[in-house]
C-alpha cells in the first residue's frame, strides 16, 4: 500500500474529519494521565450521581468516579484490545490465506473447510463461547475476538494470492529460481496488503462494538478497569436516574465507530481499490 494514500485519504472531507477524530480519541487515551486531575479507580460516594458541571464536565458515576476521566482511559482499553486483537487476527490470517493458496491440495481444502466452518458463526457468538471457555478480562477478549475475525482476513488474503499467483511476474520470478518463501513474502503478500489493510481497518470498528458488547455482558475488562462497554453496562440500570452515565460512553462509541468507517471509506477511495477489482472482473 501506498504511503501517500493515509494523506489522500485525509485530504477527503469525511476522511479528515474522521481522522481528526481518531487522532484526538488515540492521543487521549495515550496522554491520559496529563489530560485528568482526577484518578479512574478513586471512589467519592459523596460525588455520585452529579450531572454535568464545571467541576466534572461528563458527570459523576454512581461511586463518584469522574466519568471524563473513566471515559479517556476507557479508551486504552477499548481501543488497544480492539486494535491488538485485529493486528494479531490479520498477521494469522494472512499466513493462512497465503498457505493455503500457495501449496493448495489437501491443506488448502482443511483451511478452507475451517474458515467456511467458522464464517457461519456471528462473531458474537464465537467471542463468547471463547470468553466462557478462557474466562473473562482483557486478554479473553483480545483473543475471542482474534478468533471471530481470523476467518474474514484468512479469506480474503486466500483469494488475493489465487489472483496474483497467476500473474506473469511470479512466472518470471520462478523460473529465475526464487524459492516460495521468496515468492510468498516479497511478491504476493506484499501485492495482496492494500485491501487486506483496509478491510482491517474496518473490522477494527466492528471490534469495538464487539468489545464493548462483550464488556456490557460484564465479559470484557473487570472493574475497576474502565472500558466502554462495561461504562454502559453500568449506566444502563441508571438511564432514569443518571444517564448521562450510559450517553456519554455509547456516545463516544457510535462516534468513534462511524469515524473508522468514514476514513476506511475515504482509504478506498484513495487506493482506488473498487475500481481495480472491477478491471480485475
């Protein structure tokens, strides 16, 4: 993928406000020890249930904990398990894909059985039966929902590499005696990144929803660990009484997911990838 692409990307008027966004929701949830007087995990039962204020801009939660300053940590959470979990689903599925197209035979059709298997599933369903089978906290997050999208990125990298194996250019680089771990790694990976980059930049939104629901379930971080979901799964029996508790985190989710969206459309576009596989067809 080209370098220059994140930049065009940007220079689209929904893909620079998503991105702005987005660089605003990451140097938060870096800089959040700077960007907070008050601690996530310190109660003040005096506090609770305070609306909006120039003292707490978001309100206080039902322990009085400022709920600013839950929501930018919460976003480490949300967004580094959301973020590692694709990472890793991609690096794994990509391997896979590449194999499986690569060698073919019987290894190809286990793959392929596998996946399709998996792809049947919502994955929802799949986070959690991983999570009560690993146990809930972050780390069965993050693996459940490596699992849940590792069918999507195996796919999708599986068809890339049946395309490009064809190509002329792997004819010439095979018979100039490049072996398949030369062809694999410096001709058709790096040929099949751009839309596997792109569509993982997409899962990656669903992943937050996905963390967040499994946090709104109790599943996910485990208090006081502040994430998204588990902030709404709070607020949810307090909607009448406080709810701003439930807003403000659904909020920031629904905002941040869009953002995701918007700027992987404005990617796209930028790549030119629509357009490339309609004169692949």
């Amino acid at each position: 993928m080209s370098a220059a692409a994140p930049i065009r990307a940007l220079r689209r008027p929904s893909g620079g406000v998503a991105g702005l966004w987005l660089a605003l929701v990451a140097l938060a949830a870096v800089a959040a020890p700077l960007l907070t007087p008050y601690a996530y995990d310190v109660q003040a039962l005096r506090e609770a249930y305070q609306a909006p204020s120039a003292a707490h801009w978001l309100g206080t939660d039902e322990f009085g904990r400022d709920l600013l300053t839950r929501l930018i940590y919460g976003a480490r959470t949300s967004l580094s398990v959301s973020a590692t979990a694709i990472a890793i689903s991609v690096a794994c599925g990509m391997v896979l894909g590449a194999a499986a197209a690569w060698f073919g035979g019987w290894f190809d059709r286990a793959v392929t059985v596998v996946v399709d298997l998996t792809w049947s599933f919502p994955e929802i369903l799949i986070a959690l039966i991983l999570v009560a089978i690993i146990g809930p906290g972050t780390t069965g997050t993050m693996i459940a929902i490596s699992v849940a999208y590792l069918a999507q990125f195996t796919r999708l990298t599986r068809a890339q590499i049946m395309t490009l194996k064809g190509e002329t250019f792997i004819e010439a680089a095979r018979s100039l005696g490049a072996g398949n771990a030369h062809i694999l790694l410096r001709h058709l990976l790096p040929n099949a990144l751009a839309p596997v980059l792109v569509s993982a930049m997409l899962a990656t939104g669903d992943a937050i929803i996905l963390e967040a629901t499994l946090g709104f379930f109790g599943l996910g971080a485990q208090p006081p660990t502040p994430s998204w979901g588990g902030m709404m799964s709070a607020g949810s029996a307090l909607v009448f009484k406080a709810p701003w508790i439930i807003i403000f985190p659904g909020l920031t989710v629904a905002i941040t997911v869009i953002a995701i969206n918007l700027y992987g459309d404005a990617l796209i576009a930028a790549l030119d990838i629509r357009a490339k596989l309609r004169r692949a067809a």
